[in-house]
C-alpha cells in the first residue's frame, strides 16, 4: 500500500509539474528553443564530445527541438522531475533513510520555482542521480568502487558539473551506508581534481568552464545560485533526513496519506497559480507571430490588454500585419516610439523584434543587420529563426552564395530541414525574382543611400523608405502612427499629402479634421476625400468639448483621434538622434 | 550472448573488407571530358610542397568519392563518401616526390550507383616552402557587436590549430590586431578591449599589459606593425566610428574621425613624437616598416568632414625614413601610390623588399565591406604595377601576408560567399606574378560550409606561438596595465 502511495505522489508530481510547464512556462521554452540549434552535422557532435558536459548540451539542443510545440517541455520536464525523484528516493532508502516519496519529490520543485534558459541543468541531474543510486545498487565494495570511479570520469567528460553531484552523492552513500570516509574523500577530491588536469592536458579554457561546462548556464554571466542550490540539495538534503532518523511526526498512516497528499496539491497548486511567468505574454506573441498568428495576437491583446513594451510591438506588428494600424490605432496603447520599435536591438527578443518590424517595413538591410547580430550575439552564437530572415533578406538582397550557406545551416537542424531545403530553389535568380514576396520585398526597399538607422534615427529612417516608395502601406502606417502618437499635426500633413484624393482611414481624416480645424482652408476636406459624416462627427464634438466632461466625452468620441489628441498622454519623447 | 561473441568478429570483418574494397578504383566508371567542380577548387593551383592535405568535396555531390593522385612515379589514392580526405604520410610521401613538378588528380563520384570518372587536373608544386604557422581571429563577421572571439595558429603542414588565447577565458572581450615581429611567433603584440582593456606586447615569453591612450594621442594604439629590430611598434590611433547603408548594394562604412600615425618603443614604453605623424590636416593610418626598418609607410589622405564625405576619402600610400638609432622620422614625404580615383590601403612590403602589397578600394581606408576591395601590387625597383588579376574575385580581397620567404602571401578573401572571410594561400613567382589561391585546406573540407566565423587578419609566422594561454590569461586578469608615456 505504502508503496502504491510512493507512485501515487510521484505521478502526481509529474502530472503537476507538466501542467504547470504548460499553463505557466510553454513559451518561455518554445522561446528559448530558438536559441539552440542542434546539428546532425559530426562537426557539431564532435565539438561537444570535446568539451567538458558537451553531451549535456547536445541533448538539451536535441530536446529543445521539441519545445516549439505544444505538451512537449511539459513532458519532457514531468519526465525529467520523475525520474530525478525516483531515483533519489531509491538512493535514500540505499542511505537508510526509510521516507515517503513526498520528501523525495521536494527537491525537484526547485525544477519549477527558478526555470533557466535550458533545461540542461535538468538533463545533469538526470545523469547525477539516478548514476547515485545506480551505484548504491552495487553490493561488491570493489567492483562498486571501480564502477563509481570510471562513472565520475566519464560523466565528467560527457555531462559535467554531473560528476561533482555524482561525487557527492557517492560520498554522503559511503558515509552514511558504509562509514568508508576514505572512499568518500576520495571521490570528492577526484571530482575536484579532474577538471584541472582536463584543462591542462585537454582543453584550453576557463576554470569555471573546466568546472561546470558551459552548458547548464550562460558563462557569460554569474552562476546563478539557485543551479547551486539544486545541485547541492539532493547531498544535503540526504545527510539531513539521516540525521533526522526515520521518526514520524504523524503515526497514523491514514492521516499521514491525507496530509502528504494535501501537501503536495497545495504546493503545485500554489506553483502554478503564483509562479506565472512575468514575460509570458511577448512569449506568446513571439510564438504566434513565428506560426504567422497575427489576428491571434491582436484578438489576445484586445482582450486581455497589454503588458509590456515588447508585447506592444507585437500588438503593433500585427496591427500592421493584418492592416489594421489606422483602424486599431485607438484601441491600442500609445507609448511612443517604444511601443513601434525595441530600445535596444542588440538582445533576445527585442533583437527578434528589430528584425521583424524592419523586416514588415522593408528596411531589409536592418532586418539583415539586427537578424546578424541576433545569431552572433546568442548565446549559443546561433539563433535559427534569426537564420530563417537571413536566408530571406540574403535572396532578397541577391547575395545567393551567402543565402546558400545558411539554408545548408539550417538544412542540418531537423526542425526546419524541410524549410531550408525549400528555399534551395530560390536561389536560382529567374525563380526568386518570380516568386511573389521577394519581388515585393525588392520593389519596396529603399534605392537611395541613407545613414538613417531604424534605431537611432526613427522616423527619418521610415520616411526615406517612403520617400522611394510612396506606396509601402507598412512603412507609412509605422511612420503616421509615430507621428500621431506624439500629436506632431504638422508633419503628418507634411507626410499625408502625397496621398491626397485617395480614400484614407478614419483615423487619418480625423487627424485632418482637427489640421482643418486649426488652420481653416476649405479646399481640404475635399482635397483629401473627407467624409462628410467624419467631418460632422468632428463638428458636433468641437462645437460641444467645453459642456463635455472627460468620461462622456470618452463614452461619446472615445474611438477618434481628437478624443486621443485631446485627453490621450503624449508620450515620452524617444531617445534618439533626431 | 554466445551468438554475439561470434558475430563480432564477422561484423568486423566484414566491415575491413567494405573498407578495402572502398579503397579501390572503380572499373566501371563511364569516363568524361569534364574537370570536376569542387570546393576548394584546388584545380590548377600552384602549392608549396610543406602544405597540409588538399582535402576536398565535389560541389554536387556523391555517393562515395575516389581519387586518384599522381606525379614522378608516385601514385596515391583518397577516398571518402562525399569527399575526398588524403592520408597526411602517403601526401607528404607524393609531395616530396613532386617538389617542382605538378601531380595530377583524377577524381571518380559515385551518384545514383553509377560511377563518373572525371578529367584529370594539375596541381603544382612549388619547390618553396610557407612559413609553418598561420595566425588569425576567428570573429563573427559581425555588424556592431562581437560576442565569441579567438586568436587560433594553424598548423599549415598538418590540421592542428591551437588557441593562443580565448575571449572566453578572459571576460568575453574584444581581442584584436595581433601581430608579429617579421613572423617571428616569439615576439608577438595584440589588444583586448573591454574587459581587461590593454595593449598586450609578448617578447621572449614575457607578457607586458600596457595602457597606451596618452595625453599625446587621441585613442589607444590601434593597427599595428612591428619594426624588424623588435624595439619599435608603429601603429595608427584612429577615432573610430561606423554607420549602416540602406540600400541592398552596400552594407556598413567604416570610417575615421581623425587619425595619426605613431611609433611606440617598446624598450622604453615610450610614444616617440619625433618618430610620429600627428596632423589634424590629414589622415594617417595603417602604417608598416619596409623590411629593413629604413621606412615607415602609411596610408595618408587630406582630412575632411566625416561621415559626409565618407566616399570622397582617398588614401595615397605614402613613406617616410626612419632613423632607428635615433627613434626619428625624417620630414620629407615620399608618395609611393598617389590616390587619384581610388583608396589605397594596408601597405605590406615583401621580406625581401621588393614588392609593396596593397589593397585598393573606391573610397575610405577599411575596405573589408567593399565589393571592390582588390589586391594590387608595385615593384619598388621598377615603381611598375604587377598584374594582380590571377589573385582577386569579384567579392572583397582585403587583408594580406607575407611568408618569410617572399615566395607565399596569406589574402582575406570573401571570394567564397561574400560575407566570410577566409583565407587564400597564393604563390609569388619570382617575377611578382601570383598564383592561383588556394584555401587553406582543412581536414574536412565541409567544415568551411558549417563555419559561422571569419578568418580575420591573418598572419604567417615562422614557427608555433608558444606562449601559453593560460598565461596571457593571468596576466590579463591580475596584471596592472602600465601606463605608457608620450615624449
């Protein structure tokens, strides 16, 4: 029965652990996905044989594959805890410790309380422990103590820092199970030793690499110190509960099962309805916009409002995706130039974000640029979805020899194989000067030279984009919204009059409405196709805004751009060059 | 398990014979007229007899590869499934047979189970050797940003490519502008910027860590050059900015605010201002000594408003004497190349002293983002252009070095896909006249397909770099930089 319970806890435990990967950090994995690439090239599998823990990070690029896809983290993470669990459990029984599954499960929690940008450090504990309690299987001291050492040399090679938890496991066994001090002082002080020998006779590296590989987390920043916690919890933790002894605080079995199980739906409960993931929303839409879901990210924002800048630039990139720019603009918040384009283009997703709103407005070479500096400067230096846009912005461009090279690239990550080879065809000029959107894309980039860069000089950058080609929609929807947010009346006459006589949005005859208001010239409403009833609406509220209270006047004239000139907040001027 | 046990032994077996019988020519092989294209193209190259396996791949592809190599009597053969990997002894065995003479290679690929066997083509062996070690930055060829960054030598004669030191190792900087005394790998200057910011001059396996921005000079040392004694470093200080193009034609400028040029003496960690080309009235950069230490030559254009006019700049080559006893420049201005319509940078003069190597571009002095970037050559007895066509490509030709001999020159080259720079190893005849150029062959001659790195500024030394890299990495981490002065 006490078994049946054991198993019960733990398949609990997965269960509410896939269901809070999956409720609360779906996108926060399939983000990160696009920041790993595996490669079924033997260059790649031979440059992680030959780098301490490279194997871990082999399968971890190996599995993020699957995390672009729905369930497949929360498996992957349910089965990992699982399996990190049971073995521990098995390993405290070998130690003497006689506790319930509950206590084994606990340390994996830590699992879901402080996600990393991989789940490597997952696959290292999924090499430590069940290694730990493997070895505690072996009942020959000596073949026990062979095993053990060959395992911690070659863990160290294949998954380190596995061998520095497989260590001290091994060390807390020997004590507890078989008072061989010697035995566990040497297994700590090999785990310590090998990776300084590495580095003198295999690698050149730094110590911290030599360590702790350069998998588990970004060598680039601190070690985080919940990594260390989780390594180090499952040793402590051990020693503790065998200090403890088996003593039971609660005797009766029947009371014991109702508060261990409590116990643990209040904890996976209390995860998953606390433990959200705070960028979860620009995840989302970053995921959306990857699968072309524009509508989704507009309906999703509409409905359930807008959090932060980088899903604001999300919400504006649909807008402008499904033609909706002018019409939404009111319905949307406007925050200024931040909310149109990333503050700093050189990072993760507000690089990503670079690279597509370049890339909808045709300014093709910065969608190049920003694409380029997101795979070199990721972590990994390779960013697959970033080499998806250079394959586009290449054929575009025509630079074929270069767009061949990444399509061969992404050709060995077996995510987008198929996508790659796709592309293969257009580098044949004829077809790729023939197929819709890169025709499309050619005809509106730029053909006259500018410094003017997407980032320091919005909007000048947009408008030199129009100026060559005054009918690039997205360009100008980007560049009028700009100047609207900030209310600069003047220069969005300046920028609409080329497009006089054509039938313009709501928006943009109201903002000619309030022009004609301050400078009255009566061959403008006809000049740019006012509609009448746009006009007389724009009349009645002129006429009426001193007898209008702000909230009538929102319930009233709320979805107008007067409404918005007049009450709306101007944003904060950007930091830029202009 | 029994049943495994005998297996084994069969498996293996068989497996040895595949292998043999791989290594054999095909005899069913329907001949054709055609050379074979590959990658590298190695066909009609001229190579010295010290290089390291021409490994290859055919571009279309193929089953399985067969090749056979041939010259005074001396028959080798390679095989491979889609490339052709040469067995180092059996190549160095047939090179050394051939030294002076060529060797033919024919190859034979297996496609849709049937074999091709293509015609022959020549690969020349010059019977003057290479200097054994290259140097180079493997960078991203990135925009504004660098991220993974390492300094590597290349053994030419065999695979083996070793670190000399990592960013990785010493805070994610940036490490840039390594280089050699006259080739010399025991005397050895480079930057890191950033983290662990200084000039890093190694001489005799001390590792000196410098501060050289001084009162005198408007940045740090930047593009260096050694003089032949090793007691001097010329080097530009730039002030250096960039800017992005809009259209698709063109990608980034790369331009100077205000440059000088200045010689640093490394015995007294001194910036000579008698030895220094300061002027607010021009541009000076990029500067070498000539081979005897006599001249310091430089790229020299009239200032003027920048980023304005970032394609009006044009570079003359320009020289002047050099005094090393006295650490003085005379004032007397020689104009080597003068610019008229085009830019003239990275001035290399051969080790022998005959030849002045440089890379002419339309405007500006960086011409590592420009299309049109060609190497050109002038005899310095004769002042005649040397015809330098058999060693560009419509793509860019920028950086370029020496091998102690005078016989070989390492160029940067982005002939290959145009956005990479990888280097091509190019024979000089004795008449000035290059060679085909060649890749710098490596083991798996796929590796270039899958690399997202450039060769940048690549150095032929005469020797392995020995210094350790653990040890520029303490002195990086632990050493004070000393400040260097301006007199």
């Amino acid at each position: 029965m006490k078994r049946d319970n054991n198993l019960i806890i733990l398949l609990l435990f997965m269960l509410g652990c896939g269901l809070f990967v999956e409720l609360n950090f779906r996108y926060w994995y399939a983000f990160m996905e696009q920041y790993m690439m595996f490669q079924t090239t033997s260059d790649y599998l031979v440059r992680h044989l030959t780098e301490p823990g490279g194997m871990v990070g082999y399968l971890t690029d190996f599995i993020s594959m699957g995390f672009y896809y729905p369930l497949c983290a929360a498996l992957v993470i349910a089965l990992i805890a699982g399996i990190v669990s049971y073995s521990f459990h098995r390993f405290l029984k070998a130690c003497g410790v006689e506790r319930s599954m509950l206590i084994a499960v606990a340390p994996a929690t830590l699992l879901l309380l402080f996600p990393q940008e991989s789940i490597a450090h997952m696959l290292t504990l999924t090499v430590a422990i069940p290694l730990a309690a493997a070895y505690t299987a072996i009942k020959n001291d000596k073949i026990r103590w062979s095993i053990g050492f060959i395992a911690l040399t070659a863990i160290y090679f294949l998954a380190a820092p596995a061998n520095l938890i497989f260590a001290l496991m091994v060390a807390v066994y020997e004590l507890i199970a078989h008072r061989r001090y010697g035995v566990a002082a040497a297994a700590t002080a090999w785990s310590a030793l090998l990776p300084l020998l590495a580095m003198n006779i295999f690698y050149t590296i730094p110590m911290r690499e030599a360590y702790i590989g350069k998998h588990i987390a970004h060598p680039e920043v601190a070690f985080p110190t919940a990594l260390w916690v989780m390594g180090a919890i499952y040793p402590i933790l051990a020693v503790a509960l065998r200090l403890i002894g088996n003593k039971r605080f609660i005797v009766s079995d029947k009371w014991h099962t109702r508060v261990e199980y409590s116990a643990l739906a209040i904890t996976l409960i209390a995860c998953i309805i606390f433990k959200v993931d705070l960028m979860g929303q620009p995840y989302m839409y970053d995921h959306l916009a990857r699968e072309g879901k524009w509508e989704k990210i507009v309906e999703h924002s509409q409905r359930y409002g807008i959090r932060d800048f980088d899903a604001l630039i999300y919400t504006n990139l649909a807008l402008s995706h499904t033609g909706r720019m002018a019409t939404d603009f009111t319905r949307t918040p406007q925050l200024g130039l931040y909310g149109l384009y990333p503050r700093d283009t050189k990072y993760y997703i507000q690089n990503i974000l670079s690279s597509e709103v370049s890339w909808q407005v045709g300014h093709v070479n910065t969608a190049q640029r920003t694409a380029f500096i997101g795979t070199l400067g990721s972590r990994r230096s390779v960013q697959p979805r970033m080499m998806k846009r250079l394959v586009e912005t290449y054929i575009v461009t025509g630079e074929m020899a270069v767009a061949e090279k990444f399509i061969k690239v992404l050709e060995s990550y077996p995510r987008l194989s198929a996508w790659a080879s796709s592309m293969r065809p257009l580098l044949n000029e004829e077809v790729a000067a023939a197929t819709d959107w890169v025709a499309e894309k050619r005809r509106l980039m730029p053909v006259t030279d500018n410094l003017y860069d997407m980032q320091n000089s919005f909007p000048k950058s947009v408008e030199a984009i129009i100026m060559d080609c005054p009918e690039n929609k997205a360009a100008l929807e980007y560049l009028l919204s700009f100047v609207l947010m900030y209310k600069d009346i003047n220069n969005f006459m300046g920028y609409i009059e080329p497009y006089k006589g054509q039938n313009l949005p709501k928006l943009y005859q109201e903002a000619i409405c309030v022009y004609q208001a301050t400078k009255p010239d009566e061959q403008i409403l006809e000049a740019y196709n006012i509609d009448p009833k746009i006009w007389n609406r724009f009349a009645n509220y002129d006429r009426n805004i001193q007898m209008m209270n702000a909230e009538t006047a929102y319930k009233m004239y709320g979805d107008t751009y007067y409404y918005y000139l007049q009450y709306g907040a101007t944003p904060e001027p950007p930091e830029t060059n202009n | 398990m029994k049943k495994i046990k005998t297996i084994y032994p069969l498996v293996l077996l068989a497996a040895l014979l595949f292998g043999i019988a791989c290594n054999e020519r095909p005899t069913t092989a329907t001949p054709t007229n055609e050379l074979p294209t590959i990658f590298p193209d190695y066909t009609e190259v001229t190579i010295p007899y010290n290089i390291a396996p021409l490994n290859f791949h055919p571009t279309e592809g193929a089953e399985r590869c067969y090749a056979e190599l041939s010259g005074n009597g001396v028959t080798i053969s390679a095989t491979g499934k889609d490339d052709v990997r040469i067995e180092e002894k059996e190549w160095r065995t047939l090179l050394d047979a051939n030294r002076g003479a060529s060797i033919s290679v024919k190859l034979y690929t297996k496609s849709q189970d049937k074999w091709q066997e293509w015609a022959p083509f020549n690969v020349h062996i010059s019977d003057k050797d290479i200097d054994s070690h290259l140097v180079y930055r493997l960078i991203e060829p990135g925009y504004e940003k660098w991220h993974i960054v390492g300094i590597y030598q290349r053994n030419l004669e065999s695979f083996e490519e070793k670190p000399i030191i990592l960013n990785s190792m010493v805070g994610y900087n940036c490490i840039n502008c390594h280089t050699f005394c006259g080739g010399d790998p025991s005397q050895l200057m480079f930057h890191m910027r950033a983290a662990n910011g200084g000039t890093y001059v190694v001489q005799d396996g001390q590792i000196e860590k410098l501060n050289t921005k001084t009162d005198g000079t408007i940045s740090n040392l930047t593009y260096p050059y050694w003089h032949p004694s090793g007691n001097y470093i010329t080097t530009s200080v730039n002030t250096i900015h960039q800017f992005f193009h809009a259209t698709r034609d063109k990608k980034i400028e790369v331009f100077d605010l205000r440059s000088d040029v200045v010689v640093y003496d490394v015995r007294s960690k001194e910036i000579l201002s008698k030895a220094s080309i300061i002027s607010e009235d021009n541009f000076e950069t990029f500067p070498s000594f000539s081979p005897d230490g006599k001249w310091l030559y430089y790229c020299n254009a009239p200032a003027t408003e920048m980023p304005d006019n970032y394609d009006k700049v044009r570079y003359s080559l320009c020289r002047v004497a050099f005094d090393a006893d006295k650490g003085e420049i005379s004032s007397e201005v020689d104009t080597i190349v003068k610019a008229d319509s085009l830019s003239y940078t990275f001035p290399r003069i051969s080790p022998n002293g005959r030849y002045l190597m440089y890379t002419e571009t339309a405007y500006g002095q960086f011409p590592i983002w420009h299309k049109d970037a060609e190497i050109r050559m002038v005899d310095l007895e004769s002042r005649q252009s040397i015809d330098m066509s058999a060693m560009n490509s419509p793509e860019t030709e920028s950086y370029h070095s020496w091998s102690s001999g005078s016989d070989w020159v390492v160029v940067s080259s982005r002939r290959d896909n145009s956005l990479y720079t990888l280097p091509y190893l190019c024979y000089i005849g004795a008449d000035g006249k290059p060679g085909k150029p060649f890749l710098l062959p490596q083991e798996d001659p796929e590796m270039y397909d899958y690399l997202l790195y450039s060769f940048n500024i690549p150095e032929l030394v005469t020797g392995e770099v020995d210094i350790n890299p653990y040890e520029i990495q303490q002195a990086a981490l632990n050493k004070e930089a000393e400040q260097v002065s301006f007199k």
